[in-house]
C-alpha cells in the first residue's frame, strides 16, 4: 500500500526556515518522481517543485525558485523540501505526491506541474508563515 506522511511544518516568523520531510512507504522513491504540492485557503493547489526518480532533475515553480531546495534520500526513502527565505506568501497545507507513472518527468523549468499526473496524497503539514 503506497502511503505517505509529511511532517516539518510549523509557525514561523517571516525570513525563517523550515525543512520538510516526506517519507514513503509501498514503493521506492528511486522509481517515481516526487512532487511537493501546497494549497493555501481558498486558492487551487500548486505544485512548488518536483525531483525526478533519478534526482538528476528538479523543478521549482517561480514563486519559490532560490528560496526553496528538494532533495532526497533514498536510502530513508524521504524526500526533503528545505525552505528559506520565507515569506507571508508561503503559508499553505503542504503535500508529497509521488508520479502516477514511472516514466514521469519533471517540467522544464518554464513548464508547469500537472496535479493530476500525481496520486496517493499524504494528510499534509501545515506552513504558517507571520509575524
């Protein structure tokens, strides 16, 4: 059974740090690509970045690139979201997906994530960024 559970999430003052963590379990991240989802009230769900079964590809969407780093250890089968810089913008549920198909490839950095192209949502970790 493919599950996954994220955690990391917190309060945080703006300009702070948060690094989320996303384990796995029912498959090995070394097959699918992993995406980090957010959804902030009121708002559709965005994917934020994207990390390739290999690792030799990430995404980032623009409103997060330079701040936000994906990474992952396949040994832990975890994967890392390390978030810096952050701001009021940012306050959302967070969520891992992994690829519905192995084949599945990150965007190019002008392309976009498709929700739809990932499945077996966690049960989120909750950002709030405010002073």
């Amino acid at each position: 059974q493919v599950q996954l559970v994220e955690s990391g999430g917190g309060l945080v003052q703006p300009g702070g740090s948060l690094r989320l963590s996303c384990v796995a379990s029912g498959f090995t991240l070394d097959l699918y690509a992993i995406t980090w989802f957010r959804q902030a009230p009121g708002k559709e769900r965005e994917g934020v970045s994207c990390i390739s079964s290999s690792a030799g590809t990430k995404y980032y969407a623009d409103s997060v690139k330079g701040r936000f780093t994906i990474s992952k250890d396949n040994a832990k089968n975890t994967v890392y979201l390390q978030m810096n810089n952050l701001i009021p913008e940012d306050t959302a549920v967070y969520y891992c997906a992994p690829s519905r198909s192995s084949w599945y490839q990150c965007p190019s950095p002008s392309g976009t994530i498709i929700s739809s192209d990932f499945g077996s949502w966690g049960q989120g970790t909750q950002v709030t960024v405010s002073s």
